[in-house]
C-alpha cells in the first residue's frame, strides 16, 4: 500500500477546472518530483492534498488516501489533526508564510502546542533542537528572531523546521528554493534530502527546474495545464521522454543531463536555447482536443479534436495519442484510455 495515494483528482474554481484527473502514488522513504510551468497546476494540486482550497474551490476525487485512510471521508477536525503531524508542507514565500508579528520561536513552540506539547520548557527545548537540525547557528538566540530579522535563507530553514517538528510521515515541499540565490537554494536542497532520508519520509518535491530534479527525485511527475502529461523514473524520463511537452522542457535546460544508468552526464552547453511556443491555456481558452496541441510540432488532425487519455506504456506513462520514441520522434499511435 501506498503511503499516499491520489486518483482522478480534480479541482474547480467556479467554471475554471485548475486540475483535472490528476493521478499519484508516494512510497515511504521516495522523493517524487512534480514539474510543470506556472499555472500547470502544481500548488492547486498540493493545497488539494493538504484541505487548503477555500471556498469557492471544490475538490473532488476517487482517492485520496494516506496509509490507507481516506483524506476525504475525515471530518474537518482529523484532517487538521493529521496535518502537522503526519502530512506537512513547506509553501514558496517563507516571509509571507511566517507571521511578521511572532518570533520565529514562538511559531514553531505554536505547532508543538496545537499538537499536545503542553509543557512550556520541553517547546523551548525542542524548538532549538529544531533550529539546530536545520542549521540554524546559535540556535537559542535565533528563536527570539521576529522574521524580517533573518535572511530568506535562513526563514525557509525556520519553515523546514517548523514542518518537521512532529516527524511527518510525508513532507510536501512547493518550491522551497524561489527567490534564494543559488548557493542557498543548493544548501536548502541538501538539507531537505538529509532530513529526508535521515526520517524515512515521503516528500513530494514540487518544481519547475527539471535540473534539480535530475538530483533528487526518484520520480518525475510532468503536469502541463491543470493534467499530467507524463510520469516515469527519473532516469527514464531524462533518457527518453515520451511526452513532447516533457522533451520540449528538457531541449530547453541550458546544459541537456542525461541519464547512463543512475549516474548523470552533463553535456557541453549549446547555443541559443530552444522555447515552447505559445503559452498555457487560461481559464476559458483551453482548446477542445490535447491541450499542448497549439503548442506541439507534432501535432495532427487527432490530437486537435480529441482529448488524450493518459496512457500507460511499457515505462511509465504519457497523455499523448503518438507517444516519442527513443529518437525524440512519435513511435506509434495508441488507441484507448489507461
């Protein structure tokens, strides 16, 4: 079984459909990446998971479970109960996700006390070691820190740690690295991965930089336009996309990683880099057959009036009538749904 485990998800705005059909598994102990171009539906489908989409959203799903239990039959009062505890998140803004008004101390002892630490001085004690864990020097001084009074670097360290407080069985991470310089976004990747492995979590990594997937992920999930378009081990989808719009995103990283077994060979950069055509589709001009088809230099007659079901193949899986083959050109054409 799962650990958590995700069918024919979908969530609607009104009459904008922000996700639809959205699959997916996490094991214990697996980094499954979730990558895709702003509106694809990555956080939509993150805050989905966690009970986050207010109203007038509505989320609807023929699964959504964790270790067994269905997220969607829970009353309002277990689902918080599991969040924090065993379900956590880690959003994109730290100085807009922290509370400008609370010391960085107070915030994470706050998570500690809602979750039944009650004793004052065990919160102070735990709250460093947290600080500690992440990286945070002179810990017992920081925690009297209100946000503004630390670098971005080190409020996604205080996020991080405020997520992992209670030793989550899954850590959902939505682009924990935006707006850091490259150095700290390095330092924040190896730290989430440590912690990672060093607890046996699950952790859905949710990016748009397919290169720091190549690191990371065991799994790559590609979502484009509120769907996933393609799923596939991480070395698979690096050594022979099956999507066009997986290989589009792939053509357009400065320096192409490809993938020789578990290791990753960086070849030469090139000249100038190709782009994607167009951009995603909004709210009410999603066109009637594949959604990337506007975009999509293969496309044909077929994928402009029909819709692609997500087809699974011999690796993975891909929404594409003509799925690529090896040589980055469609193989066959498939008949069918999943």
């Amino acid at each position: 079984m799962a650990l958590l485990e995700v069918s024919n998800l979908n969530v609607r705005f009104g009459r904008f459909q922000a996700v639809s059909n959205v699959d997916m598994t996490v094991e214990a102990g697996e980094i499954v990446g979730v990558v895709g171009e702003s509106g694809s539906g990555k956080s939509v489908t993150s805050l989905a998971l966690m009970g986050l989409i207010a109203q007038p959203g509505k989320v609807e799903a023929s699964t959504m479970s964790f270790d067994g239990q269905d997220l969607l039959a829970m009353s309002p009062r277990a689902r918080r109960r599991l969040l924090g505890r065993d379900i956590a998140m880690i959003f994109q803004e730290p100085m807009t996700s922290l509370n400008p008004s609370y010391t960085v101390g107070f915030q994470i002892e706050e998570v500690l006390a809602v979750h039944g630490l009650k004793d004052r001085r065990k919160r102070r004690t735990r709250a460093v070691e947290l600080l500690d864990l992440v990286g945070i020097p002179d810990a017992a001084r920081r925690l009297d820190s209100y946000p503004h009074q630390l670098s971005g670097g080190m409020n996604q360290r205080v996020m991080i740690a405020m997520s992992v407080a209670l030793d989550p069985r899954l850590l959902i991470a939505d682009e924990p690295t935006t707006a850091l310089d490259v150095t700290i976004q390095a330092q924040i990747l190896r730290l989430l991965v440590e912690l990672q492995r060093k607890q046996g979590m699950g952790l859905v990594f949710i990016t748009h930089d397919l290169g720091v997937l190549a690191e990371i992920a065991d799994r790559v999930v590609v979502m484009y336009a509120g769907e996933v378009v393609e799923t596939a081990r991480t070395a698979d989808l690096f050594r022979a996309p099956q999507h066009p719009y997986t290989a589009a995103l792939l053509n357009a990283l400065p320096e192409r990683a490809v993938t020789a077994g578990t290791q990753i060979d960086v070849g030469a950069p090139r000249g100038r880099l190709p782009a994607i055509p167009g951009v995603v589709p909004g709210p009410f001009d999603r066109p009637k057959g594949c959604l990337l088809q506007p975009r999509c230099r293969f496309a044909d007659q077929r994928c402009v009036v029909e819709h692609p079901p997500l087809h699974r193949l011999a690796v993975g899986a891909a929404r594409c009538h003509r799925p690529l083959g090896p040589d980055g050109l469609p193989a066959f054409e498939l008949e069918g749904a999943a």
